[in-house]
C-alpha cells in the first residue's frame, strides 16, 4: 500500500466490555462505509443490542425494499429524484452486496481482536484501522511489466480498548447503579467516536477521487507508548470497572 498524501483521521477512544466489542466496531466501520460509499446506496438503519445507539449502514441484498439513498460521498449532496430510477442495488459494487460486505467487516473484526495485547489487568488494546484506497496500474522495468497498486487517499484510526473485568451482578442498589454507570460510559463513548466520524467526513472532501475504490481494515501500528499513558490516566476515572 502507498500512502503518499493520504488523509488521515484519529477518532476517539473506545473502550468496552468484551460482549460489546464487536457491535460497537460494527457500528462504527459500518457508518464510516456508509458515509465514504462510492456511489449511491440505500441506507438502512440498525439498533443495536448492547448499546442504545441507532447508526446507518449500507442497505445489502435482502433490505432490497427500503428505498434508495442518493448519497454520494465525493458530491456530498443528493441527486435529483428524477434519476433516482436510473439506480438500483444490482449497481453497487460486489463487494457491498450483503455475502461479501459483511463477511468482509466482520472477518476483519475477528483478525483485528486476535491481534490485541494486552496493557494491564483485563485489559487488552488494539489500533483499527478503515483504510480506502484506489488501484492503480504501474509500470515497471521500461514498461515491460505492469503491476498493480493500491494508493490509499485516507485512513481512520481507532484505539480500542476491551476491558474484560467482571461486572457486579447483584440486585442491591450499588451493584444497579454500577452496571448502568457502566452501560452510560460505554454507550457515550461510542456515541462520541460516531459523532467525531460525521464531523471529520464533512470537514474535507476534495480527496476524494472521482473513481471506484475500495477499502480494507487492519490493526495499524502501535500508538507510543507515552501517548498509551496519557491516555490511560486522562480516561481512568470513567473507565473503572468497564467489564463484561
């Protein structure tokens, strides 16, 4: 992958139980997908489980009777309605028909925990990373071969913590108060991270290429380690106790 003058976004913190790691990632990838989609796509709206949070994905093959979203990521406008029968879900690329799209997040959310480590008691932390990027072909050895390359254009980085300390499970009041303290710390930083994604999309778009891409996600490279400290210490009075 190149990366030369590739725009980069550092999302907030998440941390959260170990039950909800992977909606909270799905919530998250998903929204980015459906915001920086390269073309039209019908939106569909998903509650989740773990956390009262509603976010908008990519519609896939079997919402085929919601209607279509004129949205365009690289326009950042909706096109008239009288084009709007010119579109339809057999248009999108494969790779955002419901077997390949949500294979491809939800492997790549597996890979990505199998790659956390550990920093601390019940503690485990990772960098996402939601790279898109275009191909190009290039030519090597006087034109005699040709290769092909991706060029990514942005990049959104998420360090998730995943904190898998026991949860009181008591009926007394202390342990009521606690688990929903602990429901309310995870719920607003999600919704923080998903906030921070509709701000930065909007906040610069002429990176964008005029052209089909595709994305990829990954565990990106350790953050320094002073930047873990900082951000262990500045977050740990709300994040006591985060477990499952």
């Amino acid at each position: 992958l190149q990366t030369m003058n590739c725009q980069v976004h550092q999302l907030p913190e998440l941390e959260t139980a170990t039950s909800g790691t992977r909606e909270a990632l799905q919530a998250i990838i998903h929204t980015i997908l459906f915001i920086r989609s390269p073309g039209p796509v019908a939106p569909h709206d998903v509650h989740c489980e773990s956390f009262q949070t509603t976010y908008t994905r990519i519609a896939t093959d079997h919402d085929q009777q919601l209607p279509i979203n004129e949205h365009s990521s690289s326009q950042g406008r909706t096109l008239s309605s009288d084009r709007q029968h010119h579109y339809n879900q057999q248009q999108l690329p494969n790779s955002y028909h419901k077997s390949d799209l949500d294979r491809k997040v939800d492997d790549s959310i597996e890979t990505f925990l199998r790659t956390l480590t550990p920093i601390g008691p019940e503690l485990m932390r990772g960098n996402l990373a939601v790279s898109f990027f275009e191909r190009r072909s290039k030519n090597k050895l006087f034109g005699l071969v040709n290769q092909e390359e991706k060029v990514v254009w942005e990049q959104w980085i998420l360090r998730v913590v995943v904190n898998n300390t026991p949860r009181p499970m008591g009926e007394d009041e202390a342990s009521v108060i606690e688990r929903q303290r602990i429901q309310d710390t995870a719920e607003g930083m999600l919704k923080a991270v998903l906030l921070k994604v509709f701000e930065l999309a909007g906040s610069e778009t002429d990176h964008i290429p005029p052209v089909m891409y595709d994305f990829e996600i990954s565990n990106a490279k350790k953050a320094d380690d002073r930047d873990e400290v900082y951000s262990r210490v500045s977050n740990l009075p709300a994040l006591i106790n985060l477990g499952s």
